[in-house]
C-alpha cells in the first residue's frame, strides 16, 4: 500500500481541488484521506455517505469542584498556560497537563476527556473515504489526522486497495507534520505568486526535514510566467519534480459549483490534471 | 484597538486584506498602525512591504525539562504524569521529544529525586520592522516558526505580546508610541486552535471569503468560533463574481455585516502577485478600505 500527500504551505493553492480530480482518476483503486479537519472541503467535491462514525476525544481538560476547592490559588500558580482565574477553568486555554490536579491538596480537580470532534469512513463514488470534523477552535487537530490516517489505512487494508490518497491542510505545523509523516509521495501544490514561492520553500524545507520524496503542481501557471519560471529554477535547484503545471480556467470554479471535479466536466485543466496524474502513478 | 483578519478557507485573500487595511489607513490618517503577523507557518505580510528596514529580531523560547542523570532514579513517573508523550525513561536513561513538549513543568513537579530543571529552547523567531514612507507609518511584527517544530500557539503569542509592546522606534517618546495604538492581525487560515489564538482579545474579526462552496462552508465554521469567544465580526467578499450567490444568501439570513466586496480583477491579482499593496497602487481602493477602518472602529465600539 502507497501512501500520497497532496500539502501546500500556502491556503487556497487548490489542494482540494486536485485531490478531488486524481481521486476521480485513481477511482477503485485507493481510500481518499481529507486531513485539513478545521476546514475539511473534500466532502462537498465528493459528496460522500457517511457508512460510521467515530468520536474523536482530543486533549482531556481540567475541571476545579467549587465545593471541595479551598481556593488556596495553588493550580493558579502552577499553570503555565494562564488557564485558571477566580478558581475556574478557562477550557479555551487549558491545555490538559494535569499539573493542577497534581498539586491540588484537596483533590478538587477533575480531568475529563472532552470530546473534540467525530471522524468519518464514507462510501464516494469514486470509492472510499475517510473525513472528519474538529469541532470549531479545537486543539489537537494533529490527533485526529493520525487518527484518519489510521483509519484510512485499515479501510484500504480491509478492501484490498493500494493507494491512500490524502488532502492536507495549509501551514507547516503540527496537522501538517501530522499528515506527511511516513508517506510515499508528498506533492506539494504551489502558484506563482510571491507569497506563494515564500510558502513553497519553507514547505519543501519540511518535506526534505523529514526526507520524504516530494513532488510539485504549479497551479495557475500562467497567471504569472515569470513567477512560474522562478518556481522552475527553484524545484531544479533542489532537485525536485515539477509533476505538473495547470493554467487558470473557469472550469475549476464551475466544477466546484456544481459540485463536480475537473476531470469530470473536462476542459484544459482536466486534461492537465491527467497527464499530472499519469506522472505521478509512475513514481509510485 | 486590534482588528483580527481571518478565514476558515486558507487562500481567499487575508493578507492582501490585512496589508491593505495597515496602509491605507496609515497614508491616509498619518498614524501609526502596527500588523502583527500571526500566520507564524507562512508568513507573508512583510513581503509587501520590501521597504522596510528591520528593527529587532529574537527567538521564541519556551521552557523545556533538564533531566539530571546522575540524580534520576528512571522510576518512570514523569512519564507517566506528561499528558503528551514527551518523555520516555529507559532503564539507564531518560530521553526527551521537544517537539511534543509543552513546557507544563509537571515532570519537574513531580520527580521524587528532584532530578529535573528547567532550560529553555527555541521553536523560531520573533521579527520587527518599521515600513519606509511608501507604505505609511507602518509596523510589522511576524513570526517564523522553525521547520520541523509542531505547536506554533506559544510563538503566536509571542508576537502578540510584542506588536503590543512600546518599543516602536528608537528615539521616539514612549507616550507618543501610546497614543492611538492600532494593531491588525493577520491570522493563519483554519478555525483550530492557531486561529483561536490569533484572534483572541481582539475587538473585532474581518472574515475575509470567496463566492464558492468552499468559502462558505469554511465561513461558517469561522463564524462558530467567533461566536463562542464573544467577537464581533464582519464579512468581505473577495474574488466576487466567481462561484455562485449562496454567500450573499447566507449572510442575510444571519443578519451579518457584508463590509466590502473586492471583484476577481486581473489588474488587481498581478499587482498582489508582485508582492505590491493594491490599495496603494488604486487610489479609490485606498479610499475604500480607510472607510473600511472607520466602519470597524464604529462596530467594535
């Protein structure tokens, strides 16, 4: 079983909207994994049913009993994450240590797991998925991505598949991380403007940190050429392949619209898409 | 005053908004206004101000746990106790994953042997810049989270902590850097905890989105998070005239603020991709989001 990535550093390159063409193409063969959990949009391209559903239990917090606390300030001074005023929790900031339970002489406080969210295994029409939703401004949306890594991975084991094909978040930190680590094939979607030549190069600073295999999409390629030719220059120069080049078409936002991807109402970007497609098969 | 700039969706246009809104309100006004880039894992809007000349940088520390050996008795408990799989105790040692670390001292609390300390450690940097006259009064503090380094809240905070700060300029009076104090924050997309840091005690969030299905349903659940932390907001509608009208529906229906619309133009999407503040290059854009301020300050009152 592969395993392939879809990041980029910069939001709103067109990850979902490529994840969304190649699961279109790769259609019986692999599990589509949608790892951007704060603002998963694989779904409304997919339009999935939902087969289960499982909780997701992120950080535990702490919770003070007012009847036992003393309010001898002591989990006040302790906390590090300025988690407790007036001898009340603040949930927003506490972050599950436990070091006020431990110092606590009354054994006024409480941890309790809490629940942040639910993950997903949906049947596609182009085959299986695995989707999830943290719960608006939960934590550890690096634990839910292990966990629908792990679930996709047992759903492609369970049907015989051999790719997972999974849509990350923007950024570089712990929900990237999260979704890059031991994969195959990272393939990094980037467009040509400054910001999003700044992002590509810290995102391919990642990728070469942990020594995954990384390709990339210069998306809208032609909106800027000199640009792209720079993002050329800059993928030689690290030795990377440039797997495929998209121009900007209204074909990408008419497909999203409708609820579609590219490939499905065709047009030069699906056609683009393709031959990406065909590039990267044959690295894996 | 701090105005928060955010999205669910990553890409619909918050830095253009967030530097457009600095230095049209700077130009115009006269005064002073400070960006704090808080989109620690990309940052970008220093890159719009190519004129700026650097005032101070420094590292992000956070506390981190020393184990002494020779004191450790590998009972395991600290282990046991950390909440985030940081430490492992071997029979003869006892490593450490700084990276999962969240410097909550407990480990240090509760060793039996008093056998670890505290030590501090870098997860990135911590910039400063006063942009030239071009961009206005302009300040910008930003982030950079190291590669490889997972939690970037602490780092969030920090800049926070700074653009707050006083030390505007060398030779400028400290009453002077107090007056008037306006501070724009540029968040990292995604509603998780990042976002939730970025725009905590600020007096107001502008959610910038597009027309599209992606857009909305990323709005929607920005505008969950908002609302729970007690922030009042406001919508701007970017790359208008693509996608579909549903947007426009959905904020009606909710009766929020619609404060600006900014159309999917060529000429304004090349001067962005330059790396150039497009309200500056278009005076009637300039106009508009120096109104834009205006309306924020009165809604946030």
């Amino acid at each position: 079983m592969k395993q392939m990535a879809v990041v980029s550093g910069k939001g709103g390159t067109g990850k979902t909207t490529i994840v969304a063409s190649l699961a279109a193409l790769a259609c019986g063969r692999a599990v589509f994994a949608d790892c951007d959990v704060d603002a998963p949009d694989l779904h409304l391209l997919l339009s999935p049913k939902v087969a289960a559903k499982k909780p997701f239990y992120g950080i535990k917090k702490a919770f003070i009993d007012a009847d036992r606390c003393t309010q001898c300030g002591s989990c006040q001074e302790a906390c590090r994450f300025s988690a407790i005023d007036d001898y009340q929790v603040d949930l927003d900031r506490c972050e599950g240590c436990g070091v006020c339970k431990l110092v606590c002489p009354v054994e006024a406080v409480q941890l309790r797991e809490s629940l942040g969210g639910h993950a997903f295994i949906s049947d596609s029409r182009f085959g299986p998925m695995v989707h999830a939703q943290l719960y608006p401004g939960e934590e550890a949306s690096g634990k839910l991505v292990a966990m629908v890594r792990e679930m996709a991975r047992e759903v492609a084991a369970a049907r015989n598949l051999d790719l997972v094909l999974i849509d990350g978040s923007p950024g570089i930190g712990c929900p990237v991380i999260a979704s890059l680590t031991g994969v195959d094939l990272a393939l990094v979607v980037t467009e040509p403007t400054i910001t999003g030549e700044h992002d590509l190069k810290r995102i391919l600073d990642v990728t070469g940190h942990f020594g995954i295999d990384t390709t990339v999409c210069i998306n809208k390629y032609d909106l800027h050429l000199a640009g792209s030719r720079r993002i050329e220059f800059l993928c030689r120069e690290r030795e990377v392949l440039v797997a495929g080049r998209l121009p900007f078409h209204s074909s990408v936002i008419e497909a999203m619209v409708q609820g579609q991807t590219v490939v499905e109402i065709g047009g030069p970007v699906a056609a683009a898409i393709t031959v990406m497609y065909n590039v990267l098969s044959e690295k894996l | 005053m701090k105005i928060s700039v955010a999205s669910g969706k990553g890409g619909t246009g918050k830095t253009l908004v967030a530097t457009s809104l600095a230095a049209s309100r700077a130009v115009s006004t006269g005064k002073r206004v400070t960006i704090a880039d808080c989109d620690v894992e990309e940052p970008n809007s220093y890159l719009f101000f190519p004129d700026r000349s650097l005032l101070s940088e420094q590292q992000c520390l956070v506390s981190v746990p020393v184990f002494d050996e020779a004191r450790c008795s590998h009972c395991g408990k600290c282990a046991d106790f950390c909440a985030y799989q940081a430490i492992a105790v071997l029979p003869q040692t006892v490593l450490l994953f700084p990276e999962l670390c969240h410097g909550c001292a407990g480990c240090n609390i509760i060793c039996p042997e008093k056998a670890v300390s505290e030590s501090t450690r870098s997860i990135g940097e911590i910039f400063r810049a006063a942009s030239g006259s071009a961009t206005g009064r302009v300040q910008i503090v930003w982030g950079e989270l190291a590669v490889g380094e997972a939690r970037a809240t602490p780092l969030i905070k920090a800049v926070k902590d700074k653009a707050a700060g006083n030390d505007w300029a060398k030779g400028e009076a400290e009453s002077d850097s107090l007056e008037g104090k306006e501070t724009i924050v540029d968040c990292p997309p995604g509603t998780s905890c990042t976002m939730v840091e970025s725009v905590r005690d600020t007096d107001f969030c502008l959610l910038v989105t597009e027309p599209t299905p992606f857009g909305l349903y990323d709005l929607d659940i920005a505008l969950k998070v908002l609302e729970k932390m007690k922030i009042p907001s406001g919508v701007l509608v970017n790359k208008s005239g693509i996608g579909d009208r549903k947007v426009y529906g959905y904020l009606e229906k909710r009766d929020i603020p619609m404060l600006m619309e900014i159309p999917l133009d060529r000429k304004i999407a090349e001067i962005y991709s330059r790396g150039e503040i497009f309200a500056l290059k278009m005076p009637e854009w300039q106009e508009r989001f120096a109104r834009l301020m205006e309306r924020i300050e009165e809604m946030a009152a």
